[in-house]
C-alpha cells in the first residue's frame, strides 16, 4: 500500500497472525517472552487472555473459563500490541502506516523467540488491514468506494457488506461497513488474506518474512480496487 501523509492516514489497523498446532503452554509463552530481551525492550503486559467458550459442568451447574494466553502492549506509545495464546501469535499495529518489510522481519523475530528450535507445524497465516475512508458531507459513498448495492431506501445511514473469495488460491475475506452519521461519516474496509500450510511446507514457513512479502501485492490489488479514482489522487496521488 502507498503511503499516505500523518494527516491522511486511513490505517485504523495492521494485523498480521499465525496459528500453529503445537504444545505450547501459558507458562512456556511467559517463560520464553522473559528471555527475549526484543520483545522486554518493547513490550509489558497488560492483561491475560481467557478462552471465549463457555464451560458448563453438570455436577456443579458454574460456568468456567481457561486462561489461555496474555496480552502484551509497546511500552513506547500503546499502538503496538503483541497477543500470545496456546496456538496463536497475532501482532497489531494501531492507526499508523507500517512497512510490510519493517513488520515481516518484526514478526519473523517475534515467532523465532517464541517457537524457538520445536517442532511446530503452522497452519495458516493472515495479514489484514482495517482502513476508514471518509465520506465528506457533499459526497456520497459511490464517490469514494467503487461498491455500488442498489436498494429503494433514502437517507440510509448505515451498510454493511462481506465478501468471501479465492484470489491467487488464497482465500480472502473483505468487510465494508459504511457509518452515515455526520459527525463520523465514512466507510470501514476491512479486508485479509491468508496463506495456508500443511506438513510438507514447514521449511517453507520458516520464511516468514518472504510469505508475507508474497501476499503484499496481492493484498494492495485487493484494496486499490475498491477506492475510486477521486479517492486515489486524494490520498494517493493517484497511485495503485
């Protein structure tokens, strides 16, 4: 994605995630984030994750829940934030325009201190990015996103729209959500890309920053196309 000026980001989100099948414990996670002085230096913990299923127990009729992981967030500013549960490492960056290299190789560093020399096998990896497009007051959505839903109705304040499709063989999911308000006019696009793995691609996988590196474009082709041209030379100098 071209990079827009601080004054006309549209980042509301970065997120790139892996899952993985493996025994890796809350308590190994600690362990092994307390011995990677990158990840010291940059991060504290702010809270513990717990699972969202719901356990009930018929002998004592009380619902439980596990604690499953924890949250770390940048002790710099607050807009970087590092999720780590059994079976999942996710990294968000929040309102803010990264490189895709500057996080690949981040990402790539954080799972090598995390993994270390185990035998994981991990199946799938996401990269997604949360955008809001302003829709000014003379403007209507058709004037900045090229998705055009016809219906009868007026004075609509409110969309949504989702979309699940293959694009390379990836599979892909888009999110538009349209906020009609006058104080917050604008469109939510939210869109991800994801890389699956089976066993036979474990050496592949140990490039992590390489696999992202491959989705880069095809994620940029994703959301070029839903931006009007008056959208592009406003934020983008008309660059794809």
């Amino acid at each position: 994605m071209s990079k827009t000026t601080k004054g006309n980001n549209l980042i509301r989100e970065i997120l790139v995630s892996i899952s993985f099948d493996g025994d890796i414990s809350v308590q190994t996670l600690e362990e092994r984030v307390k011995k990677s002085t990158l990840i010291n230096e940059t991060f504290k913990k702010t809270h513990d994750a717990f699972s969202t299923s719901i356990k009930f127990d018929p002998a004592d009729s009380k619902s439980k829940t596990g604690r499953v992981g924890f949250v770390l967030q940048s002790k710099k500013d607050q807009r970087i934030i590092l999720q780590l549960k059994t079976g999942m490492i996710s990294y968000h960056m929040l309102d803010q325009y990264v490189p895709s290299n500057e996080f690949a190789d981040l990402f790539q560093k954080y799972w090598s201190a995390i993994v270390g020399d185990e035998n994981i096998i991990p199946k799938e990896l996401t990269i997604r990015y949360v955008n809001f497009i302003p829709v000014e007051d003379e403007e209507k959505l058709s004037d900045v996103i090229t998705l055009k839903v016809e219906h009868p109705y007026e004075n609509v304040e409110n969309e949504f729209y989702n979309a699940k499709f293959y694009k390379n063989d990836l599979p892909v999911n888009i999110v538009i959500a349209y906020e009609g308000n006058k104080e917050n006019r604008g469109a939510f696009f939210d869109h991800s890309i994801k890389q699956k793995f089976n066993k036979e691609d474990k050496e592949k996988v140990s490039n992590l920053e390489q696999i992202i590196s491959q989705l880069r474009p095809i994620k940029n082709d994703i959301f070029f196309k839903i931006l009007t041209e008056k959208t592009k030379n406003k934020y983008f100098n008309g660059i794809s």
